[in-house]
C-alpha cells in the first residue's frame, strides 16, 4: 500500500522552509496554474553545498532540463533527478525577485519577494540573505529569443500541473510563491503552491 504524502502548502506570495531526505520523492505543484515557484537546496550536513542552476547548467550543457535528468550542487555532485514534469517549462537563468526588484525597478516599497520569503526559513539553519543559493524557478516561462535575449512571460501551466523529483542527499529546502504581481510572470495573479513529499518519513515545515 502506497503511504498518504506529506503536503505542505506554501501560500500565495509566502514562502515554506522544509527538510526531505535522500531516498523521498518530493513534488511541487502550482495549485492553481500560471504560478511560478522560486525553489532552492542546501546540502542538510553541509550548507555551503547548494543547489546549484549555474553548475547544473554546466553539467548538462543546455539552459534548460529535462525529465531523467539531474540538477547538481556547487560542488558538481547530483542532489535531486527530475522524475515527472507535466509542464516541461521552467527557468535556471533569472534571480530571485527580492526588494530592489520592486523599490528600484517598479518604485514600489515593502512589496513581498523571493529572496525574503526563503531566507525566512532558511535563516533559522544559520544561512545568510547572500547565501541563498539562486533559484530554479519552477514553471515560470523565461524564454530565450534567437537573438540571446531574455524574457519573463506568464506560464504555460494548468491547474494541478506538477514537477517531481527524486531526492538524492538529505537536503534543506525552500519554496517560494513567487509575489510578482506588476508585470507578467504569474498571470498577474499570485497563488498557492502545494508540495508532497512521499515517504513514510515526515518532514517539518516552516511558514515564510
């Protein structure tokens, strides 16, 4: 008999601090559809190991991923595998929206992010606003135009759409409802995200 999941809801525009061990299988839903979700690791024994788009990137040769493939740490080991994506649409290039995106780019003050939102969490594991590792953004839409532009664009997710990964070390991780509601990217709508983690192990979560 297949075990219920533990689920944690992250809310629209909040973020959620957790723990999965090697072994679990750990899906990310958008709940609602069209709702990016910022998503970051740490390696639980050592967090100076992270999660890393940049070395993953490097890995696999290409800006974007793929069901089977790995998603690797600063230091190139694989920390999680891709095991079922019902989207196939996500983004490794963009950062972290966090307060300058909004004070300095829209003149708007006090406006929630995603960098707040996951060190929330993450700072009770001693990790600094400057150590959050940069996101993979899940389900947002960032294409890359033929002339080697970037672009931020509303996602092409559904209602109940999932990514699932195998989890390969015991890690620490944060997700954020991505609070972008000025310009595309969310649908102009910011709302839930769910997570699952599978196991007959519970992980403790923390609101952001």
């Amino acid at each position: 008999m297949t075990s219920q999941p533990e689920t944690l809801i992250v809310k629209a525009g909040h973020g959620r601090t957790f723990e999965v061990k090697a072994g679990q299988r750990l899906s990310i839903i958008d709940v609602d559809g069209q709702q990016a979700a910022d998503f970051v690791a740490v390696v639980a024994s050592d967090p100076a190991e992270k999660l890393s788009p940049t070395h993953t990137r490097r890995q696999l040769g290409t800006l974007f991923f793929a069901v089977g493939d790995a998603l690797y740490s600063s230091l190139g080991r694989p920390l999680i595998r891709v095991l079922e994506d019902t989207v196939g649409i996500h983004d490794a290039n963009v950062p972290a929206c966090d307060d300058t995106r909004f004070t300095v780019d829209f003149n708007v003050e006090g406006h929630r992010n995603c960098l707040d939102n996951m060190h929330a969490g993450l700072s009770l594991y001693g990790i600094s606003p400057s150590n959050v590792p940069e996101p993979f953004n899940l389900f947002q839409n960032g294409p890359v135009t033929p002339d080697g532009r970037m672009k931020v664009t509303d996602p092409t997710s559904k209602p109940g759409d999932f990514i699932s990964f195998e989890v390969l070390e015991d890690l620490i991780c944060a997700v954020s409802s991505c609070p972008q509601d000025i310009i595309p990217g969310n649908g102009l709508k910011v709302t839930d995200i769910r997570i699952d983690i599978h196991s007959a192990t519970h992980a403790a979560g923390c609101d952001a």
